[in-house]
C-alpha cells in the first residue's frame, strides 16, 4: 500500500501571515481584533498574535462581510450574533466557489 503523505498544516499563523492571506493592513487585523470576540489570537511570550485555523476562518467569516458584501461593521456584529451558522455556511461557500473560480481561470489559462 503506496504511503500518502498529508498536507502540513500550521498550527498557528502570524499577523504578517494573516495579512498577506487577506490582502489587508496588520493594523486591520488588529482594529477587528478588538472589534470582533470571536477573534481570539493567543500570543507568544513577546507578545506576538499566533492566530488558529479557527481564528483564520473567523477573519475570513468577518472579511467576506465587512469587504466583499458591504455590511457595517454593527451590522456584521448583528450578523454573526443573530445566525452565526448561516453566516458561515454562506462564508464556506463562498470561500468554494472563489477557489473553483481560480482553479478553472487556471485551467482556461494553460489551455
């Protein structure tokens, strides 16, 4: 039986990470950060964000809100607090469907 290996996922990412995922200023993060609880970055004994895969999502739950559908930042707040499952749902799909998008322009491109 041939061995698979798996992907390597982080543990933890950094705000300079978080930042160039999203295309945003760290100062950004930081704002949403106080803004938003459910943004919950441990950090390291010099004091440094280390952001989980869950704080990832979080973000991006929040960005696909705030940056790509408008809302306020109160409105993502109600949001999040009135149907947070929805919200990710939507956010998951979205999320789908913007990778397929990229994988297939690739394909088109190599074609």
């Amino acid at each position: 039986m041939p061995f698979k290996e798996k992907e390597i996922e982080k543990l933890y990412y950094s705000i300079g990470e978080l930042s160039l995922m999203f295309d945003v200023n760290p100062s950004l993060i930081r704002f949403w950060e106080k803004e938003f609880d459910i943004i919950k970055p441990h950090k390291n004994k010099k004091g440094n964000r280390m952001f989980s895969k869950e704080d990832v999502e979080n973000f991006r739950i929040i960005f696909n809100l705030v940056k790509e559908r408008g809302f306020t930042l109160q409105g993502a707040k109600d949001k999040l607090k009135g149907n947070k499952e929805d919200t990710v749902n939507t956010s998951e799909v979205v999320h789908s469907l913007q990778r397929i998008k990229a994988f297939l322009l690739e394909l088109k491109k190599e074609l």
